[in-house]
C-alpha cells in the first residue's frame, strides 16, 4: 500500500471514444479504491500520449515541484489497410519507455493494440479484461517500488 497521498495524471487518446471511456472508468475505479487522486488530459490520439507526459515533466521542472507520482497512458489503436498502426504503436510504446526510463516514472501503459473493435470491447470493458484498470494497478505497483527503493525521479 501507498504510505502518502498519490497524484497520477491519465492521458487518454479518445480517436476511438467509446473504447477509451471504459479504460478509463477502469483505471478511475481502481483509482479511487486505492486513494489515489488523479487528473485526467484527453489527447486525439496515441501519438500524442508521449508528448503529454513530457510537457507534465517540463511544467514540474519550471515549477520546481513534484505534481504527479505516477503517470497512466490509455489509448487504442485498431489495424488497419496501411502500416500507420505499425509506426504508432511502435513509436508510442518507444517513447513513453524512453520517458519512464529517462525519468524513473511509475507508468502505467495502456495502449490498446488491436485487430478489430471486438479485441477491443473485450481488452476494455471494466466487466472483461479492464485493461484500464490493470493500466492503473502497475501504475500503483511501480509508484511503490520506486519509494521503496528511495528513487526520486530525475530529470
């Protein structure tokens, strides 16, 4: 369990809004039952989660203060006719690590990857799969290894 109070910030990629809605009412859920408070910053797409988080980071580095413990990114990117959904999630997936590499964050990746609306529902919908709230649960698990091991993120 968390000793102190927790601020995540979600970042979700509402494209396909109906999906994300039920990432992110997983994660909220699990959230709230876990007493983490939490901000939430809608983006068009997936593409655009990796730079969220950073602009998060420069704001704190500015303000020279600590706004979020831990970072939670949601999205969905389906298959389609072209290699589009290969170079973003690819490139998503590579710049968030880099960031929670780069930065020591607590980061809770979920960025459907999927073949069709239907692998969708099922990875999304808090009553199945809830990958939402799983999205939210590493995100609490690695906020406590990082206090755990005396880490402070770095810029």
């Amino acid at each position: 369990m968390i000793q102190k109070k927790c601020n995540v910030l979600i970042v979700a990629a509402t494209f396909y809004k109906s999906i994300i809605d039920e990432l992110i009412k997983g994660a909220g859920q699990v959230l709230n039952d876990s007493d983490v408070s939490f901000n939430l910053i809608e983006v068009p797409g997936a593409f655009e989660l990796p730079a969220v988080v950073s602009m998060a980071l420069a704001v704190e580095k500015s303000e020279n203060k600590k706004i979020y413990d831990g970072y939670i990114t949601l999205g969905c990117v389906i298959r389609g006719e072209t290699t589009h959904y290969d170079y973003v999630c690819g490139e998503t997936a590579r710049a968030l690590q880099e960031l929670s590499t780069k930065h020591q964050l607590a980061l809770g990746f979920g960025l459907l990857t999927v073949e069709n609306v239907d692998q969708a529902k099922e990875r999304a919908f808090v009553d199945r799969k809830n990958k939402g709230g799983e999205a939210a649960e590493a995100c609490i698990k690695m906020i406590q290894v990082r206090n755990d091991l005396g880490v402070q993120s770095s810029d």
